[in-house]
C-alpha cells in the first residue's frame, strides 16, 4: 500500500562496468564521503581494490546508486509521492 512509486531497477553489464562508468564521478570529486565513520577505512579500501581485492558488493551498490542518481530527478522521490499524494487528495475534494 501506498508503493506504486517504486519501480525494479536491474543493472547493466557486470560489476567491473558499472564500476568504471562511475570513475569520473570520484575523479570530478561529486562523490563526498564523510571525514570520520567507523566504516570509511573499510569502505575506501574496498574501493581502491576493486576488482582484484576480496570484496565487492560496496563498490557495486554504490556503482549502481551513483547511476541511478544520474537517471532520477532532483527531487528525491518521497518528496514526490508525498506531493503526488496531496494532488490526488485535493482532487477528490
């Protein structure tokens, strides 16, 4: 209920692809990470590894979100559904 706005998202090619469609965004800078987490060492080193270190499933999400902040809109989407909402409601009064 009240889910119509999430819509399946299958990935192109294979992780190594995604993952170098995304280069330019940490390379331009547009991707920010916090200064202090307790998971930044972990998640920077999964990074810089990539494809040959043990793990790879951070850098895939964050290969396919980056993609998928590029398709959406600037308003996020449950400002959107909240938005589409009132409209709808209005409209029956």
């Amino acid at each position: 209920m009240g889910h119509s706005m999430i819509k399946e998202c299958k990935p192109l090619g294979d992780k190594f692809m995604r993952a170098m469609a995304q280069t330019a965004q940490f390379e331009g800078r547009f991707v920010k990470l916090p200064n202090q987490t307790t998971w930044l060492e972990a998640y920077r080193h999964e990074l810089m590894t990539f494809p040959r270190g043990k793990f790879d499933d951070q850098v895939d999400s964050t290969s396919q979100a980056l993609s998928w902040m590029a398709r959406t809109p600037s308003e996020p989407p449950y400002l959107t559904f909240n938005r589409q909402e009132c409209e709808r409601m209005r409209r029956k009064l």
